[in-house]
C-alpha cells in the first residue's frame, strides 16, 4: 500500500513541475509568491526555539511595554514577550491544523471512497449523515464539537478535523466514481483481482492529485478554525502560545491603548492564509482541478 502512495506521489511531483512550468505566468506568480509567504512563515515556527529572544511562558515585570530594541514586537498584559510567543504560536498554530487536516483527510477520504466504491444502502446511509454535517459551516460545526469534547490542543485538532471531513467525502466519492468506470478498472476486475487490491492499487493513486489540491484549500480554513476556536475560548488554553488565543488577550487590552498584542498575530494568521489561498489558487488552476471553496 505505502509503495503504491509513494509512486503515486512521485508522479504527482513530476506531474506539478511540469505543469508549473507550461502553466501561464500569473499561475507561476501565484504559487511563487504563495510558496514563499508559507514557507517563510512555516521556518518562523520550526526555529522557534532558535529564534525566539525569550521563552514564550516567561513573566516580565516590563507589561505592556510597546515594540524596543529589547522586546521587538513589545509584550503582553503578563510582560511576556509579543515575538516569542508568535514564533512558538506558530509552531503549535501549524501543527495542529496539520493534524486536524490529517484527521479529516483519512476519514473523509476513506468514506468517500467505500461509499462511491460500493454504493447502494452502504452509499446512501454514509451520504445522508455527511449531508447532515455539510449544511453547517466549518466552524459552526467545529464549535460543536470542542464544545461536547472539551478544549485542548488535542480536542481542537479533533474538531475541526470532524468538521472538514464532509469536503473530502464529497470530493473523493465524486473521483471514485468516475474511475471505477474506466476501462482498465473493468480488465483488472475481469482478471479477478478484489476489491481491496482495486482500491489500494487503482482507486486511491488516482484521486491524490485532486485531494492535494482540495488539502491546500482547506489547510486554509483548518488555520482559521483553530484560531477562531482559541479566541473564543473553546480551543487550545492559556498559558500555551497559539495565534487566536493570543489575539483574544491582546484584544482585551485594545482599550488600554495596546495595539501590538493583538496586531502581530492576526498579522500572521492573515499572512499565512494569503499564501495558503495564493498557493492553492495557481494550484488549482495549474491543474484544472475545479475544486472549489466550502
């Protein structure tokens, strides 16, 4: 199975470099410009811990303090300093958007392609309850979810994943039932192979192309869902660096004059949705893929 996924993803690596470059200059543009802003955000949080001036739970008796030389970005309501916790936000921020992505990828991938493999009552009872969720927003439904499930780091990556897995299910049971119509399909059936084989083997390497594209739309809004669920309260807690959480403190120090608390991370949550969507747009359209947002 992994060998399979792996050639899969070689093509799939080939076959973007060589669209990138027959695809048309403002498609180049976009996914240039969008790689480089996420990127760029993506070491921010990898090197947290090299270059961050501070740790990100430590106490200053400096509160509020604006932008110096000694604290770049100035510090918070409990003088810790602004960068230091973006920077290790980031880290935490990404990752856990990552693993809700992974979440909701696995099962939606997974039910879609039972429910467009094998149709019938399977099909129809898997369809009317991804029906159910698709008719709420991402985050509505993913407030839901940590509502029932509590906060936390795992909590919040558990439901915004739940909450994306309707997208997958509907665009992989779409592909699957496409190809299981194609000729070679049929000739491997005809040979005898199973239906785990013809899954493995043919179903899932086809559709990868378009659930990558899908994945650089919905990464996008995983990072909005976190951040939205942090600053109501209802995802990861405080003392832990994450870029909503931390928007929700600073903006309760609006009013005392204290722009920078809050300013820096929504900065950061904007820049890197703007790379994710530059990037996911010039995809999308390198490879006329058509998916579009939720």
């Amino acid at each position: 199975m992994s060998k399979e996924i792996f050639k899969a993803l070689l093509r799939i690596k080939d076959k973007t470099i060589k669209k990138f470059k027959q695809s048309a200059m403002s498609n180049q543009v976009l996914v240039s410009v969008g790689l480089i802003l996420v990127i760029a955000i993506i070491f921010l949080g990898a090197f947290a811990s090299f270059v961050s001036p501070y740790s990100p739970l430590e106490l200053g008796e400096d509160k509020l303090s604006p932008p110096t030389t000694v604290h770049p970005l100035g510090t918070d309501n409990l003088g810790r300093d602004v960068f230091s916790r973006i920077a290790h936000g980031t880290k935490i921020s990404l990752l856990v958007a990552a693993s809700a992505i992974s979440v909701s990828l696995v099962l939606g991938a997974g039910l879609g392609t039972v429910s467009g493999y094998f149709g019938g009552f399977i099909d129809r009872v898997i369809g009317l309850s991804m029906d159910a969720l698709f008719t709420f927003p991402v985050i509505i439904l993913a407030l839901a979810v940590s509502v029932m499930l509590g906060p936390g780091v795992t909590n919040t990556a558990i439901a915004v994943g739940i909450a994306l897995i309707p997208s997958y299910y509907r665009v992989t049971r779409s592909l699957v039932l496409s190809i299981k119509e194609r000729g070679f399909i049929e000739g491997t059936k005809a040979i005898g192979a199973g239906d785990f084989h013809m899954i493995i083997r043919h179903i899932l390497p086809n559709c990868l192309s378009s659930l990558a594209v899908l994945t650089s739309f919905n990464i996008a809004e995983a990072i909005i869902s976190v951040a939205g669920l942090g600053f109501l309260g209802l995802g990861i807690q405080q003392p832990t660096p994450e870029w909503g959480a931390d928007l929700k403190i600073g903006r309760e120090v609006l009013a005392a004059g204290a722009w920078w608390p809050s300013l820096f991370p929504g900065l950061l949550i904007f820049v890197m949705v703007l790379g994710i969507n530059l990037l996911s747009e010039g995809v999308n359209a390198m490879f006329k893929v058509g998916i579009t947002r939720r």
